[in-house]
C-alpha cells in the first residue's frame, strides 16, 4: 500500500489497527484519501492474510492498455509472457523478477493467475504498482502480435535448445514461461522461436517456473548492459 501512495496510484480509501499503520498513513490523509481507524483483529476477519500488517486499502483497477506490447517492443525492450502460471507466489514473484530486470510488461495468458489476486500481489512486494501487466489473454494472440512486431519469442523448457547463458536474449523479446505443471500447450510451442534452458546438475527434472524466468531474464539484463 505504502508503494502505491509513492508512485501516486490512486487509493480509494484506507483501513489501519495499528498506531504504527496510522502514523504511515499520514501522506494519505493529507490528500484527501479517507483514512478509517478499525478494532485490533478486524482485519484477520476480512482479509485471506493470516498475519495481516495493520493496513489495507482499497484501489481502483488500472486500466487496460492494448498497445503495451507493441510499445514495449519498439523501443527494444522485452515482454513476459507466462502462460497458465496459476500459483499467486511463483507469478507475483515474477513481477518482481520483471521489474528488477527491466521488463517492460507482463502479460497473463491461458487461465494464468489474476495479477491483481492478493497473494499475487504480496508476492510481488510493491512490483505491481510499478510494471505494466495486461490480464486474461491468449497467449496465441500475444505471441503472433510480438511477431508483428518484430519481436522474438524465447521458450524456456526444461532441457530444450541452448544454455541461457549462450542465447541471444538482446533487442525486443518474448520470453515465455509455462506453468510448472504442464509446460506450454502445443499450439503455443508451435509459435516459439527458439528455446533456452537452465543448465542443471544432478537427477532435478526442472526448476521453480520462478527461478527460471529470474535467471533468464538477469541473463537479458546482463547481455544489454554490456
């Protein structure tokens, strides 16, 4: 909450417990945003956090922008694409993945998790204020648009194609990550331009979809700094 009262997100309203959340809440007051005192445990009953922080609020959705991958490409940046991703965790911790490396979008595609789901949000420590994310997609959609484009679409697979390390993650790019369950649907395989893995020791199958699309995307980060 704190994170969407510094990047001037608009809070409709604001709901503290605690005399360390009403103190924080002391910005918000000052424009304007209604700022409401409640019973120690009210929160607990009206939340799905199990230790909740003193604070909740309420915030309008961000609107959709259907030119988001089209812009983000153009300047040569890159998209995420991630396909089913359905744990809150892994996804919201993407977000944060996304905005560390600079990612210019996120875009949930085939039934993957709401980004605006509370865990999901948790999870992504304040990212979601800050990295554009488009929700409810089809990823065959996405995909043939990143093409137009100009853009590459990188798959990450367990064992598939070259090391992350040795692909050309540079320019504007799609990288696609599948749920950890199921990997990518055939007819989104089908539209992937070349595959990357995470080189792995020992008998492990497969990683977190999480660590994966951190190190893939630092591997990007690291290659257009150079």
């Amino acid at each position: 909450m704190l994170d969407a009262l510094d990047h001037d997100h608009p809070l409709e309203a604001i709901f503290v417990e605690t005399d360390e959340a009403r103190a924080a809440c002391g910005a918000a007051a000052a424009q304007g945003i209604p700022v409401y005192d409640l019973a120690p445990g009210t929160l607990a009953k009206v939340t799905d956090t199990v230790s909740p922080q003193g604070m909740a609020a309420i915030a309008p959705m961000p609107q959709s922008d259907d030119q988001l991958t089209a812009r983000v490409l153009a300047a040569g940046g890159a998209v995420l694409v991630l396909v089913g991703v359905a744990d809150p965790g892994n996804a919201g911790t993407l977000l944060r993945i996304a905005e560390a490396a600079g990612v210019g979008g996120v875009l949930f595609c085939d039934e993957a998790v709401d980004p605006f789901a509370p865990k999901c949000v948790r999870a992504s420590a304040g990212s979601i204020f800050h990295v554009p994310v488009m929700s409810g997609l089809r990823a065959v959609d996405e995909l043939h648009t990143v093409a137009r484009h100009g853009g590459r679409r990188i798959g990450a697979s367990a064992r598939r194609g070259a090391p992350h390390h040795a692909v050309d993650l540079r320019g504007p790019v799609a990288v696609v990550l599948g749920s950890e369950a199921h990997g990518l649907p055939a007819e989104v395989e089908a539209l992937v331009d070349e595959w990357t893995h995470v080189p792995m020791a020992g008998h492990v199958e497969s990683l977190n979809v999480a660590v994966t699309g951190a190190l893939v995307l630092f591997e990007r980060q690291r290659g257009t700094a150079t």
